[in-house]
C-alpha cells in the first residue's frame, strides 16, 4: 500500500479509501448491503492490505453502516492507526448549526468513537447561511470533536464561496473534495478540480468505478447491485450509448496490461492526480483488485486512448435544491 497525506494535513491516508456505502442492514437503503459479519471480515481484509482510510455518513443504511463500521475496527485496530470519515447533510435540519452538533454525535456514538478524523458535507445546503454552516464545522474542530472537514458533490461556485468564507473568517478551511470523477463522467474537470487545485485540496472521488461499468466490457452485470442499484441507474443508463466506447478500451488496456479493468480504471485516476478514490467493496477481492492496481503505470498516449471517445454529460452529484427531508438520492432509471 502506498500512503499520503490528507490536503494540508498531517493526516496520513492510504492512496485507497473503502466506501462504506456497501455496509448495512440490507434493505433500509440498498438491497444489496453487507450485513455486520460479512462487514467485519471485509474491513479486516482492507486493514490487512495496509488500507486505513474508511468512509461512512450519517444517512447510510438508516446509521446501521456506521455502526457496523465502527464495531469492526474496534475489533481489529487501535483507534490512532485508522482515518474515519463521515458526513452530514441528509438529515433533518440540513447543515444548520443545530443539526450539525446533533448529527455529530450521533456518529461518534454509532462508530464508537469520541473524534471523526474526517467530517463532510454531503451536499450544498440552499436554506442555511454559508457563515453558519463553516462556523459550525470550524467549532467542532475547535471542540476535538472533528480533525478536518471535508466537502462533497456541489457546483464549483459553492465551493469556492465556503472555501473563502471560511478563509475571510479564519475559520477551518476544507481539505478534501468527495466527487463524483470517474472515465464516464469528468464533468468537474472544467472548474471542481482546477479550484480544488488551487486551494490544494485532496480529491477523494466516489464511483470511481461507475457502479462497476468500469469493470466489465459489457454495460448490464449480474450481480444484485446491477439489478437493483437505482442510484446507478440514474447516474449512468443515460449516457450508455456514448459511454459504452470508453468501457471497451479500459477493456482493450486492461488484455494489453494483463490487469483487471478495474485496475486500469482506479490508475486512470491516479494519473489524473486524485489523492484516494472511494472503492465500494461488496468481496475482499475488491480490495486486492485495488491494492493491486497501485503497480498499473498508464503513459500519455494510455491516457489519451482512453479519454478520446469522452462527450460531455448531464451534471449528476450536484443539486440545484434540497430535496424532500428523508431522499436520499434514490435516482430511478
């Protein structure tokens, strides 16, 4: 495992970070979750790989993802040694400064922890001040409750705005970007990441793998997750007939390579500069897949071959609203 440090941190993060999306009581958000046991033995493969980066959020699985999360570490490693992230924003009050404080503890309760290494938001809250939400966030770094925040899937204005509010005011700034950035949708490269850039902000993408079209070379798969997935439908069916180009040369790269098309996938990424993507596991084998795909090297002309056939897509992550309390997102196809 290779490690870095979180944005300007001294936060120390494997180069590959488990979502935990896939941890939970099947059927309170997914149908295709893992429950507790199959949790535990999947987080104890990841740390055995040498990865200590794990990301959760309140609204998960109803809170039972953390919950299992938490329980599993404590099982099997010192708390010191380990990166647990969070987030907040599907939940009634938004990001509100009372719904922030009380959402906090419900987390550190849940993962049986006393501190978060790593606090985001889950999206842009239209109905709170930017100055509440970044005074909130800096307090619980003030408190110990919090090491570093974070932000995830927004326009690249709002993110700006909070980054420089919170800098007018001396307050902590974030230090990492959770967006949707994989080779079927880089939509963020036109202004998320250059301002990432700009503000050296880590990126941490989800879907790095696009609800595993990136990881066979045809679009429908198999598993529960393909069939039943609703989020990923609604992210990627659309755009299927431009996008299924981009599947086979991962394809074509990963038989040139002797790799997995996952690998190929996750070193794109690497080579795009982002610091640690999000890898949904559901296997362990997930987790050697991406362990693994650290040795993959891409040159320019790699890149360049895979990123030709790209069009530009409909934005999916940011959202120009508050959804309904309780949504989670649940996009059907």
């Amino acid at each position: 495992m290779e490690y870095t440090k979180l944005g300007q941190t001294d936060i120390e993060i494997s180069k590959v970070c488990v979502g935990c999306m896939s941890f939970g009581k099947a059927g309170t958000m997914h149908d295709w979750t893992l429950d507790e046991a199959a949790t535990g033995e999947v987080v104890k493969h990841a740390l055995d790989l040498g990865i200590n980066f794990f990301d959760t959020a309140n609204g998960y699985s109803a809170g039972t993802s953390e919950e299992y999360l938490g329980r599993a570490l404590k099982k099997n490693i010192a708390r010191d040694k380990v990166v647990i992230a969070s987030k907040v924003y599907f939940n009634p009050g938004r990001l509100s400064r009372n719904a922030i404080f009380h959402e906090i503890d419900g987390s550190l309760q849940r993962l049986e922890t006393d501190y978060l290494d790593l606090y985001i938001i889950h999206r842009f809250d239209y109905d709170t001040p930017i100055e509440e939400t970044m005074e909130a966030l800096n307090d619980l770094v003030k408190q110990g409750k919090v090491r570093a925040i974070g932000a995830s899937a927004m326009y690249a204005y709002q993110f700006y705005n909070m980054q420089q509010t919170a800098k007018d005011h001396g307050w902590e700034q974030f230090q990492t970007m959770e967006n949707h950035y994989n080779l079927l949708y880089r939509e963020d490269e036109r202004e998320m990441i250059p301002i990432c850039r700009q503000w050296k902000v880590s990126l941490m993408p989800y879907s790095p793998l696009a609800a595993g079209h990136l990881t066979r070379n045809t679009w429908e798969g198999n598993t529960l997750r393909a069939k039943t997935d609703r989020v990923a439908m609604g992210k990627y069916d659309r755009m299927e007939q431009a996008d299924i180009a981009i599947v086979h040369r991962v394809h074509d790269l990963a038989e040139k390579y002797h790799v997995k098309m996952q690998q190929v996938a996750l070193a794109w990424l690497w080579a795009r500069g982002v610091t640690a993507p999000i890898v949904g596991a559901t296997k362990a084998a997930y987790l050697e897949d991406a362990a693994g795909a650290l040795d993959v090297k891409l040159t320019d002309e790699d890149i360049a071959y895979l990123e030709e056939p790209y069009i530009p897509h409909p934005i999916v992550g940011a959202i120009d609203h508050n959804p309904p309390q309780g949504v989670m997102l649940l996009d059907k196809k």
